[in-house]
C-alpha cells in the first residue's frame, strides 16, 4: 500500500488533474502490447476536446523484429537516465506511433496509485520527440491532425 492511499479521494483526484500534462511520464499496465505488460510512456499531446491524449512508449530496447529497417529505427530517440527520475537505465522513445488512451483513464489510474506518476520530461527532450513525430511516416495523418502534430 502507498502513502497515496491515506490521503482522501478529492486530494488524489486534485493530484491526478495536475498531473496530466503534455510531457508527463506514466507507468501503467496496457492490454495493447504484445505480450500485455506493465508499459512507461510520455504524454505528448491532449486533444482539443480534453477527453482523449496521445502518447509514445519508451522501450528499454529497439526490437529489431518490429523495427527493421533504418527508417523504423531512425524513429526511437535514444535518452540516458542520467538527469530523468522516471528511467532506471538507458532508453528509447519509440516515436513510430502514436497510442491514444483516454483522461479519464489515466487520471483514475493516477488516483489509484500516484506512484504511476513518474515524472516530467524536459523540455529539450519533449521537443525532440515532437519534430519526430511530425516527420515520421508511419504516424497516420488522422492522427497527427488530431493531435496537432501537422
């Protein structure tokens, strides 16, 4: 049990509200990935609605099964954890697509547990991650354009 579980709903919801930020880090169990897995991933944009975010995962490895041409592997950026509380080790931000999760989802699941909550991306990284989005290829343009990535 977490510290965070002591605290009353209406804190834990605040909290969950203030986290949700384009750049924020997220750790969370997904039924998307193959096999389904506990997944870190970086919020890098909110729709206009506020219902609907979009997010990228960051891989401890390139799976060269998946990516196996350069231009695949060209779409991960590599990040050390030297200087980001939410990595343990070296990584990759996997910017070949965008997955779509939900606010309420995610602000529940902070709410649940607000050691979900990882931390923020710099700046500098969060820009790198968003120009190579917009030239990445393999992001359907429906979803660049609901994300303002065009």
């Amino acid at each position: 049990m977490s510290l965070g579980n002591y605290f009353p709903e209406s804190f834990r919801g605040e909290f969950a509200e203030r986290k949700i930020e384009v750049g924020c880090v997220i750790r969370l169990f997904v039924n998307w990935t193959v096999p389904p897995k506990e997944k870190r991933f970086v919020v890098v944009a909110i729709a206009e609605d506020h219902i609907s975010l979009a997010t990228v995962l960051i891989n401890t490895i390139v799976n060269e099964h998946v990516n196996f041409s350069d231009e695949l592997k060209s779409l991960h950026i590599p990040i050390d954890n030297t200087g980001r509380e939410y990595l343990h080790h070296k990584s990759f931000i996997d910017c070949t697509d965008l997955h779509e999760e939900s606010v309420g989802f995610i602000k529940t699941a902070l709410q649940s547990d607000p050691r979900n909550y990882l931390g923020k991306m710099n700046e500098e990284d969060l820009a790198k991650v968003h120009r190579l989005i917009m030239a990445s290829k393999t992001i359907k343009p429906y979803k660049k354009k609901k994300f303002g990535f065009q």
